[in-house]
C-alpha cells in the first residue's frame, strides 16, 4: 500500500473530519480510508456510466421519432390508396 499526506489543511477542516471520525467510532486516518474508497468507487461508477452512455449514442438513430412516425403515417396511406 502507499501512503498518501495532504498539505496545508485548515484546523476546521482537520477539526470537522476528526469529529466525524470520532462519531463513527472510527480514527480519522481510519475515516479518511473510507472516504477515498468511497470516492475511488464513485469515480470508477462515473466511468462506467459514461462508457455505456458512449455506447448507447453510437446506437441511436440519426432521425428523431417524428420522423419515423411520419414515414410510417406516408406509408400506410400509400398502401391505402
């Protein structure tokens, strides 16, 4: 594993994260673990999420519904006639 050091964090910020930690029954470093996995799992989610919607545009049509139902409308009156 590696070991990560964040500079210059404000004593609010600090202050805020250890209460936080202390809630939880946990140790900060403890509670900042848990917040990087959270955030690294969320990241890893957006990606997938943006390499699906990619594949879903590549799949779509370049006409737009209305279009379709117009030309199915013309041609069922062309068959009607």
């Amino acid at each position: 594993m590696v070991a990560l050091q964040i500079r210059d964090v404000p004593d609010s910020v600090r202050d805020l994260l250890a209460e936080e930690a202390r809630r939880r029954g946990t140790s900060l470093q403890g509670y900042l673990l848990e917040v990087l996995e959270r955030e690294a799992a969320d990241a890893s989610n957006r990606r997938w999420l943006a390499a699906m919607r990619r594949r879903a545009d590549r799949g779509r049509s370049a006409i737009d519904a209305d279009a379709i139902v117009a030309a199915i409308a013309d041609a069922r009156r062309e068959r009607a006639e």
